[in-house]
C-alpha cells in the first residue's frame, strides 16, 4: 500500500469523528480497528486479494466499516444500486464475478429476491437483525475478527463502479490498481480541500461522485457525515448541525436545497463549496444558490469512466453560463467531429479524455474498445470549447435530436425552459415524425401552484431560440423520472414515445 491513510489519522487523530450518522459517532481509532476486522472476516470467507464484494445499502456506519476494511484487504467494493431490482441485481452479481453480496437492513429482501438467479458459490451477508436462512450475519462474521490486519490494497482500493448506462446493461467501469495517489492530491488541491472540512455525504454511495468526494475527505482526516436518503430539510439541519463546509451532489439535490432554505432558513454560514456534477447545472438554479448560500458553487465534468476533467470555479459560475470549466491539469481533452477530425473553437465534437484516470469496462472488451480511440476515451457526451478555453456540454450523443436532417441538442432547449419561471423541472427529447424524423418533445414539471400551457413554454423557447430548436409539442407530468443520485433516466422517458414506432431513431 502506498500509504494507509486511515491508519495514520487513527495514530495522529485517534479521537477525531471520522464518520457521523444520525446519533452514532465512529472516531478514527475506532474506524481503523473495525476496518481491519472486516479485512480479516472477509479474506476469512475465502476472498482474496482483487476479489470482488457487492454491496446495497442507504449509507450507514456498516459501509464506511465494509468499505475501508474492503480497500485494507485489497478486495473490490461493487456498489449496488439500490433502486435495482430482482434480475438487475443478479446481472450486477454475475457480471462482476463477485465472491460476497451484502446488503443493509433496508435491502437484504431485494438481494434475497435475486439470489436463486445468482451463478457461482456467492456467500451473502446481511447487516442488521434480518438474517435469511442460508445468510451470514455480519455482526456474527466480524465480532470474533482480529483488530490487526497488514494492509495489501492500495490507497485508495481497485474499484468496480456499475454505469447507469443509457443502452443495454450497465458496465462495471474498473480500475484495477485504483486511482493514482497523485491524481488524488491534485483534485484535493484544485477543490481547496482540507483537514479542517466537515463533508456531508447526502447523495447515494453508490455514485461514483458521491463516494469518490467521502473517501477524498478521509484521505485528509476530515470528518464525514452521512445522510442515509436525501432529505433536502434535514441536510440543511445538518449543515447547521455539524458546521458541515463541503458537500457534493447532482443539481437535481441543489434545487430541493435551495428550495427548503428559501422556505425554512437555517444558519448554513459554514458551507464554503457545494460541488455540483452528474449533470449539466441551470444558469438560473445557480442565481438562486449564490443568493442563499453565497458564491460557495464549484462544478466539474467528468465521468465515472474518466474521473475529474473539467473544474468551473465559484467565481466563474455566473461569468461563464453553461459552462463546465477548463481543463484539470494532466487531462488531454480533444473534441472530435464525426469525420474524425478535431472540432474548432465553438463547433461542437464528441469530447474524448486521455489520462491516467482512465477505467476499462469489466468483461466487455468489445465496449472498451469501441470508447477507446487512439488512447482517447469517450463516454457519448458532445461538448464545444470557448476561446478561454471553458468547455460546455452540449449533449449525450444518445441523446441528440436529428429532425429534417438537423442536429439539436436537448440540453440547449432545457437550459430554456429551466428560466422559465413556472417550470421546476423538464427534458427534451426527439419523439417519431412521419414528415421529419424527429420532432422536438418537452416533458415539463411545473412548480406548485404555477400555471403554464404547452403554447406558453413553446412561445417561450421560441424567442430565446432558433424556430427548429423550440419543442413542437409539451407534456406535462407529476415528476421526471431521476435516479437517486439526481440523473435524469432519459432513455425510460424516451421509450415511453418510442414504444410503437417500429424504429428507434
């Protein structure tokens, strides 16, 4: 290993908290000897070294506990979506090959449901007081375990994260080795973070964000507390709470937080960086953010497969609308038209990354290689470079719109209809069109108590924007279907429209 981190803070900061949730405080001293009892529970059921270990659960004390003890044995954690279900959850199982499945209280039925359906001699444990026959009990497995393990993992721990995916099924983006430990003091500094931060981890552990930001923090030996679900009033109390100064969530999150402090204010003064990714930010969500919380907002772009690449400082946030900031140090970003060749300033290309970040996807070389070019990697997103240098994500590739021969990224139309002040939430898509291919369709979730017509938002968009760009037809629906982690599940939408066309695009 090349350093482990969480030994040193149980040496130096023994009695600091290093995990909060709810009432249960866990010190560093306490988190190091739990670590190194899982690590020798799980090597103890046969796992060995690069082995794999899924997990489902909201986050808790217990997968702090699993996954630090995981990184010190140099197994893998495989988190598990937890919105997944039945055969989603054996496909996670059997594609990653993993030799454990654990699951929290809240899960163990969801696991237990995809067990008959899962290959290979898996041993399954549960946390909590639910044991099903044939299960071990995780309280039972590490209480007996020795404190003392010597750490084989690296720092940071190999790491097998699922992709949401918007085609088939997911992929497990794997990095066997884990990530460079330069890599991961450079987005420390480039984010200002430090010893001194108390990080509030609301978003789902098992975003690749969401975790990658908490380990960060443990890595300094700054305290984390855990949200188990996201509750935009309770994060708020928490905040005031624990003087919480770092969080990082989707902007989906942002906006039920700026809504609950505008209704019920708390003292939220500790917080200094609020970092936004998973989706592109509204221009007018961030106005609203700055004018409760101050000019706290950070923003990235990246991707589960290639980690940070772009960083839009807090200062930059309103000089620079849609913008995703410039490039992070070491990351080679080439913006590529569909001939191959490299887009200029302010056209449009499938944005590719070359670093050491770089993931490959577990038993799907054919995937891998079909993102892979010339040592650039590219996860579908189309993106257009100013003449500073700031990137700004136009769209997914999946995503664009061809109508009449015409491209149309969906982002551009949502960014227009996000300022239109009696719209809370809304997406683009192309929906079938005997004459045109596709035609413009937005999905619209009006805010409470406002009142808009489909004519409104379409007039609206098409002043603001070129005539072939403006939706030529609204629906209006109770809410958008989001992920835990606050993304959009377009292609769910999307095939609603699709369903009987007899074609996909």
């Amino acid at each position: 290993m090349e350093f482990d981190f969480l030994a040193i803070h149980a040496e130096s900061l023994p009695d600091k908290p290093a995990v909060i949730c709810g009432d249960e405080v866990l010190d560093f001293a306490t988190l190091n000897r739990r670590a190194s009892r899982v690590a020798n529970a799980f090597t103890g059921l046969g796992c060995r070294e690069g082995d794999r270990v899924a997990w489902m659960s909201f986050n808790s004390i217990a997968g702090a506990e699993i996954a630090s003890g995981l990184r010190r044995a140099g197994l893998v954690i495989v988190p598990v979506n937890y919105r997944l279900r039945g055969p989603e959850v054996a496909y996670v199982l059997n594609d990653s090959g993993a030799r454990i499945a654990a699951a929290g209280p809240d899960h163990v039925e969801v696991v237990a449901a995809a067990s008959p359906d899962v290959k290979g001699d898996v041993r399954f444990i549960a946390v909590g007081e639910r044991v099903p026959a044939g299960w071990l009990s995780y309280r039972e497995v590490v209480q007996d375990a020795s404190d003392d393990f010597d750490a084989v993992g690296s720092a940071l721990g190999a790491s097998m994260i699922y992709t949401s995916g918007t085609t088939g099924n997911p992929k497990g983006a794997w990095r066997p080795h884990g990530v460079d430990i330069g890599n991961v003091l450079q987005v420390i500094s480039i984010f200002e973070l430090a010893q001194s931060d108390v990080h509030l981890m609301c978003g789902p552990g098992y975003h690749s964000g969401v975790a990658f930001f908490s380990v960060l923090h443990q890595v300094l030996g700054a305290t984390v507390v855990l949200q188990q679900k996201f509750d935009a009033g309770d994060a708020l109390d928490l905040v005031e709470r624990h003087g919480v100064t770092t969080s990082f969530m989707a902007p989906t999150l942002l906006q039920r937080l700026v809504d609950a402090q505008e209704r019920n204010p708390r003292d939220t003064s500790s917080l200094r960086a609020i970092i936004l990714g998973a989706a592109p930010c509204p221009y007018v969500l961030k106005e609203r953010a700055e004018a409760v919380f101050g000019q706290v907002l950070w923003e990235f772009y990246g991707a589960t497969e290639t980690g940070v690449n772009t960083v839009l400082r807090p200062e930059d946030q309103l000089r620079k609308p849609g913008s995703c900031g410039t490039a992070v140090p070491g990351q080679e970003i080439m913006l590529v038209r569909d001939d191959g060749t490299e887009a200029g300033i302010g056209e449009p290309g499938e944005l590719m990354v070359r670093s050491s970040w770089v993931a490959e996807y577990y038993n799907r070389p054919d995937a891998t290689s079909h993102s892979l070019r010339d040592g650039f990697f590219s996860v579908g997103d189309v993106a257009y470079r100013d003449d500073e240098g700031y990137y700004y994500i136009c769209d997914r590739r999946i995503d664009m719109i061809i109508s009449g021969g015409v491209n149309i990224y969906p982002a551009e139309v949502e960014a227009v209809l996000h300022a239109h002040p009696g719209v809370m939430d809304a997406a683009v898509i192309g929906v079938p069109d005997d004459q045109w291919g596709e035609s413009v369709k937005a999905v619209v979730q009006l805010r409470p108590s406002m009142r808009a017509t489909g004519d409104d938002l379409i007039s609206f968009c098409g002043e603001r924007l070129a005539g072939y760009k403006k939706p030529r037809s609204v629906d209006f629906v109770d809410e958008l279907p989001r992920d835990a982690a606050g993304k959009l599940l377009k292609r769910k939408l999307r095939d609603a429209y699709w369903a009987g066309a007899g074609r996909k695009v």
